[in-house]
C-alpha cells in the first residue's frame, strides 16, 4: 500500500507508514543534505530530532528549504 504526498519538487509515492526522515532522504541527492534543511509538514514546522518518528499521511504537504541563520 502506498500513499502521495505533495512537495515542493512535485508529488512523491511512498510507502504506507514513511516518515518524514524517509521522503527528505528520497527527495535530495546526498543524505547529509537533510542536515542543512528545514521541513515543515502542512505548514507546521519538523524540528529535525522529529523526523523519524513525524508519520506521512495521504495528501500531506511536505516543504524542504534551506534553514536561514544569521543577523
């Protein structure tokens, strides 16, 4: 069974039960990229310690950017 999720690079197929960590890791090309971005899932904010256990529901939003630091 899989589920669709809408993301800023398109929609992306997963299976049922994926994680936030798990599209992140399909949509960028280097696993350590996650580390330098930010997620927000239907608009609310994953901090990166919940990405493992943040479960992907059919039709959520998942956002990837690039965290801004600085002053």
């Amino acid at each position: 069974m899989t589920i669709t999720i809408q993301t800023d690079r398109g929609p992306l197929e997963l299976p049922h039960g994926s994680t936030v960590a798990q599209a992140l890791a399909i949509l960028l090309n280097e696993p350590s990229d996650t580390d330098a971005m930010a997620t927000a899932l239907n608009g609310q904010f994953v901090p990166r310690r919940e990405r493992e256990q943040v479960l992907l529901n059919e039709g959520d939003t998942l956002l990837c950017f690039a965290a801004i630091t600085g002053g």
